[in-house]
C-alpha cells in the first residue's frame, strides 16, 4: 500500500513538532520538503520546514521539490511545469518501490497549506494512494506563546483569515468580533503596511495587535503591529543584503490561494501590493488582534523568546521554581510537542485533569514524579503544589488539554504563579479542531469554496453571548466553523446554524474524544446534526465542525487544473471542457 502523508512540523522551533510527527518523518522511506527552484540547483542552505525535519532526519534521507513560489502573476508555465513535475517526482518515489512518502509543511497540513494540491494531483497519478496527515501547531499558537496573548477566553470567538486575498476579509472578521488572525501579512496580494494599519485602526483594534515572524528561529521578530506597519523596522537579524534567499519564501499553512468566489475575499476597494513581496514587513508574517477585553484579561499568558525559554529547558540546577503550562493536545500522547513531552518528563510534579486530560499522557512523566490528578481540585486545591515548588525550587508540569491560548482558563493560575516568583512558561498544543482534521482527512481551508475559519461556541446558558456574536451571525458566511463547548445544546446549535443561512445539507461533522481510545466521529448533514448528537448522547468532549469545506468530494483548485486558461497559459482543450462540465454540475 502506497502512503502519501503531509506531516505539520511547526511553524519553526524543533521542539514543536509533535512527537508523532517524529516517528512518522523517521520511520518513511521518503521524505520530501518544498524548495524555490534556485535553491535546489545551486544546494543553498535549506529551508525552514527542512532545517526542523533535520533536527530528527539525517539529510541525506530529506529530497527537495521544486516549487515556483516565487512566481507572481498567476498560474505562470514555470509554476504549472513545477507543480506537475511536484506530483510526477512523488509518483516517481511511490514507482522505485518506496510504500511511504513524508511530505514536510510548515504549521498544519490541514490550514491553509498546498499539502492538498499536492496530494489531489498525486492521487490523479497514484489512484491506490492512502493519503494522511499529522496535525501541527500553527504559527497563531506560537505566537500566541511568545507574545503573552491568550486567543480566546470565555465565549469569544476567534476568526482565521489569510490577508493575501485583500482587506476585506478582514474587515468583516473584525466586525465579527473575538480575536481576529490573518495569516501572509507580507505577501505580494496583502494589503499595504499603511492600509492594513488604516482597517485596524478603523476599526480600534490597531494598539493591542501584535505581528510575528520567523518564530523560533534566528531573527525571530514580535511587535506591536504598529511598530511594524507605521515604522517598518530593520531586519531583526541581518542586513537585507546578507539574508539566504531560500528560508523566507517556502511553503506553509499561509500558502493556499485566496478565495475567488467572492464571499469571503472581496477587496473593498483597497489596494493590495503590486506583484512583488512588501519588502517592509518579513513575508509570511502573522497578525494576531485580540478581542476587545476588559484591562487584564487574556495577557496572562507569560511571553518568552526562543533563547529563554531553550535556557530553561536545559537548565537543570534552577535558582527559582518553575511551572510549565503545557498544551496536551486533543488525546493521543504521541500529539504532545517535543517540548511539552520534555517537560512532564523533567517535572518533579505533574497536574493533570483525568477528567480532560487522556492518562496516557502520564507515559512521558518520570516514574519518581508526584502525579496529581486535578479533576476535583479547585485553584485553592492546586495552589499548595505551587507554593512548594517555589520553596523548594521544584518544577511543575501542569497539563492542560488542547492549547493553553484557545479557552485555556489559565490566566488565574499564573497571576499566582507570578506572586510567587515562579518561572513560568506556555508550551502550545495541537487543537482538537486540527487534530479532527487530520482525522477525517479533510483541508479546512479549500480554495473557492472556504478560506476563513472561524472557531466559536454556542451562546446562551450561563454564559450569553455579546451582540453581532451569535453562531447565526458567523453562519451567514458561510464558511468552515469549528464549535467548542456546544454539544450540550445541539438543538440549539442545529437551528442558529440553520438560520444563519446554512443549507440543510451541509457537511457536517461530530467528533467525541478526538485520538482518544473510545473515539467517536460521526459524519452527517446539518438537517439531522442534533439527532446524531442526541442518539449517541454526547454532550461534552465534543467538537463540532460544519461547512462546505468538509465534502467528502471537494473540488480542485482550478489554479493548477490544465483545463485552467490565464494570461500566462493556454488550457488543454479537452481538460477545459471536462472543468466546465464540473463547474456547470
């Protein structure tokens, strides 16, 4: 059996790559990594994606494609011949007798990654490939990390949105309320630095908007968005002239193309750059604007650069005590980080809920660690454990299922952890919205049918949703939803989806206990969503994901489809009338 599988290695640092992950890269007989043509003919240094993978991959097993990306100008004969010559080269590979191929992206496969062109074309060639993925952490998560931000807190929404398809996805995530993130701020199709600093200071969000670039590698960059788009600052590491052409341009999660259907991606009138990268902001930036809160709340989240935070994980003659606050992901152990599963493994105690948390996690702690299940605990309960490890100098790994940014509720714990001078740190985990993903091998981001990403839970109960961010107002988009926290009250649930404008056939998707032992994923229309929830009672480690993005048939991205005319490019006659066939059905 042939197995093509798109790997998440991160958005940079090695140590956030899943421990899966590793094992997958490692154990395939192949493994593949993006490169620009340049670079492969003149054996530059490698890229990001490849210089993670080597962390844990001798070099000579990692082969590099060539990708034109840094063609502009659309569907170019150089960025049509390299992407067929892409799906030929792992056809090749599958040919020579190797049954798994690694294909290396950054961030996750399944968000706004090209893994699934790739992956569609070499299905075209390979009809017997098994395609799969392993769910990564996104550039948002670390950044998240690193700039002391908690996404979303309580019943805020959070809006995923990449800027290389105009202004005007932003400008109606923004509208929508919680916390806003776009993705290729930089990019030849985002908006200007001035016009992008115009809609978020329209809209009052410009101040607390933070921007991130390279994280966790060298000249790693974290500022104020103003700073950034008002005063572009220099290179963080090295004169212009000095940088390696290859690592800035690559493929990662921010690569997929926008929106052309219009729903999502209208410009509104706002210039984008001409053809070329902004040399003012590093490419492939990330933009994360926070929800409108009270002073306080969601920067609890203790900030730290790369170097620090490698310091203290190496540091093993500690003059203070230190809490670890690590994202478990969604179940399976093998979804921690590398990072996080050093941590419960370098912690003299480890507080987890049993209740949240899958045991088997516990497999990484030392057999001499004090385990502590936190499930009936409340703050006051696991305080002591806090106090000793400032007197003692002890460190503490507390687990937290998911990712500590997304509803994480750990502001309180260090706010106490900072009155009593303990170190602290926030290691990002793998969402249950990505590793669902991964499970149902579906992209949640697909090219003219949906680009945004908005992830929410139901309103009502004890907790009301504020005004403009009911999941009826988000529905109206259309777009891929992910809902936390909303099983409950899937009646509720069916009916606000509904009357936001979904149809009644839409793709939807029930996922219980995500990796864990007893999984449970459900595929079903919106029509009969709270009859599948309600026959099989589910009611809590439930995630909800709806939307057109989850067909089980989704259509190709007419970029690369041969039967795709442009300015560059004759289409194949034959292949155009089988698209316009497509299209007209």
């Amino acid at each position: 059996m042939s197995r093509l599988i798109g790997v998440g290695v991160g958005p940079g640092d090695p140590e956030l790559v899943t421990v899966k992950a590793v094992r997958v890269l490692r154990e395939a007989d192949v493994v593949l990594v993006p490169v620009l043509a340049p670079v492969l003919a003149a054996g530059a240094e490698p890229g990001r994606a490849e210089t993670i993978i080597r962390a844990y991959v001798a070099a000579d097993r990692v082969r590099r494609l060539e990708f034109a990306l840094n063609e502009t100008g659309g569907v170019t004969p150089r960025r049509a011949a390299a992407w067929q010559a892409a799906a030929a080269a792992v056809a090749e590979e599958f040919a020579a007798g190797a049954a798994t191929v690694a294909f290396g992206t950054l961030g996750d496969p399944n968000l706004y990654s090209t893994f699934s062109y790739l992956a569609q074309t070499v299905r075209e060639l390979v009809p017997e490939v098994t395609v799969e993925t392993v769910a990564g952490i996104t550039a948002m998560q670390d950044l998240a990390s690193r700039a002391g931000l908690s996404l979303a807190e309580g019943t805020e929404p959070v809006t995923l949105v990449p800027l290389n398809g105009g202004v005007g996805a932003l400008d109606q995530a923004l509208a929508r309320g919680g916390s806003v993130v776009g993705y290729k701020v930089g990019a030849a199709a985002s908006p200007a630095p001035a016009v992008l600093a115009d809609r978020l200071q329209a809209a009052g969000r410009l101040d607390a908007a933070v921007i991130g670039a390279r994280l966790g590698l060298e000249g790693e960059l974290i500022a104020p968005a103003a700073e950034v788009l008002l005063t572009p600052p220099p290179h963080p590491a090295q004169p212009a002239h000095l940088l390696p052409p290859a690592p800035a341009l690559e493929f990662d999660e921010t690569d997929s193309l926008p929106d052309r259907s219009g729903r999502e991606s209208l410009s509104a009138g706002f210039p984008a750059s001409s053809k070329a990268d902004i040399p003012d902001i590093p490419y492939l930036s990330t933009l994360i604007v926070p929800a409108h809160r009270a002073a306080g709340i969601g920067r609890g989240l203790a900030a730290g650069s790369r170097e620090a935070q490698a310091t203290l994980a190496r540091d093993d003659s500690r003059s203070v005590g230190r809490v670890v606050f690590v994202g478990a992901g969604p179940g399976a152990p093998d979804l921690l980080t590398e990072r996080g599963a050093r941590a419960i493994a370098t912690a003299d105690i480890v507080i987890w809920a049993s209740s949240l948390v899958d045991q088997r996690v516990l497999a990484h702690a030392r057999a001499d660690a004090e385990i502590v299940d936190s499930a009936q605990l409340p703050m006051e309960g696991v305080l002591p454990y806090y106090q000793r490890a400032a007197r003692d100098k002890l460190a503490v790994a507390r687990v937290h299922s998911g990712d500590p940014s997304l509803w994480g509720a750990v502001q309180e714990q260090l706010e106490r952890c900072r009155e009593l001078a303990l170190d602290t740190e926030i290691v990002p985990g793998v969402s249950s919205f990505t590793a669902v993903a991964a499970r149902i091998e579906r992209e949640l981001t697909i090219p003219e049918v949906a680009q945004s990403v908005i992830l929410t839970r139901l309103g009502g109960g004890k907790t009301p949703m504020p005004p403009g961010e009911q999941v009826r107002e988000f529905a109206r988009h259309g777009t891929t939803m992910a809902l936390f926290l909303s099983a409950a009250r899937s009646g509720q649930l069916q009916e606000e989806l509904l009357a936001g404008g979904y149809p009644n056939d839409t793709p939807c998707v029930v996922a219980h206990q995500v990796t864990w032992p007893d999984e449970l994923i459900i595929h079903t229309a919106l029509d009969n969503l709270a009859a599948a929830i309600k026959e099989r009672k589910l009611w809590k480690h439930t995630l909800v994901l709806v939307g057109p993005a989850l067909a089980t048939t989704g259509s190709r991205s007419h970029l690369y489809h041969p039967g795709h005319f442009h300015g560059y490019r004759k289409a194949e006659p034959q292949a155009r009338r089988q698209l316009r066939e497509r299209d007209r059905s």
